[in-house]
C-alpha cells in the first residue's frame, strides 16, 4: 500500500485505505504462517525419515 503514509500526521487514513492496508496485512501473515507451517513439517518429515 503505497498511497498512505503513516508518517503524514496532519491526514488521517480513508476508511478505504485502512481496509486495504488491513487486507494486505491478512494475506501477508497468512503467506507467512503458510511457509512455516511447510517448512515446521518437512523439518518433521526429515526428522522422520532420518529414524
């Protein structure tokens, strides 16, 4: 979200921008909770395979 910045006091973010910034937000820690949950579970497959 590149139209917003927070560092800007003196405007206050659209109901808009703030729903985007808040969609990003979601979908990137999702993202990331998606690899680590790959990641956590080869590591359990290598551990497995490793016995």
């Amino acid at each position: 979200m590149n139209d917003y910045r927070f560092i800007n006091i003196d405007q206050e973010p659209t109901d808009e921008q703030l729903e985007q910034l808040m969609h990003e937000v979601a979908v990137e820690a999702k993202e990331r909770h998606d690899r680590a949950h790959a990641a956590y579970f080869a590591h359990i497959d290598q551990m497995i395979q490793a016995i």
